[in-house]
C-alpha cells in the first residue's frame, strides 16, 4: 500500500489526500476511493482536488453505497470527479488490491 512517505514527489496537498483517502476508517472506502486516489492523485487538476477534498467530508458509508451502486447519489454531491470514481468503482474487480488480481 502507498504511504505518503513513499511518494515524496508529490505536493503536500496530495500526499494529505492520499493519506485521508487511505485511511478512511472502512475498508470499503479504504479500497475504492483510496484505490482511485492513488491511481490518479498526481494527475488531478486544482479543481479536482476541490472536489475530491468535498468526496472525503461525505461519510463512508453513504460513499461506500453510492461508489457500489447499492443507492444512487443524490445530485448535490454528484460531480465530474465523483461521477469518475463511481463509475471505476462499479468496474468488475474494482477494489480489489493489484497483488491479489
């Protein structure tokens, strides 16, 4: 798993995201929103990071039925980037750990 330790090349701004993505308290969330942060992290532009900062206020559970398609999300929290990690999340093997694919 990437710590923000490992990825010294990435601003302080990220490396938080990445960190916050993580470690979010369910390893649901953990795996998918933690798994696209690290994918696309150095990729984000600033507004982007905008949103994904809006992604981590949310709670894990609602973002853990919404990311696996148990409940749709309501419009207000949807966004481009939401929308993005959503639709990687309901990809078959989504969130499973590259070592165990």
């Amino acid at each position: 798993m990437t710590s923000p330790d490992e990825t010294p090349e990435l601003p302080h701004r990220q490396r938080r995201l990445l960190f916050r993505a993580l470690h979010r308290g369910t390893k649901e969330c953990d795996l998918m929103l933690g798994g696209f942060v690290r994918r696309h992290i150095g990729a984000l532009s600033p507004p982007e990071l905008d949103e994904l900062e809006a992604i981590m206020e949310l709670p894990d559970v609602d973002l853990a039925d919404w990311f696996s398609g148990r409940r749709a999300a309501p419009p207000e929290v949807r966004g481009p980037l939401f929308d993005r990690i959503a639709a990687e999340s309901a990809a078959p093997g989504a969130g499973v750990p590259e070592h165990l694919r």
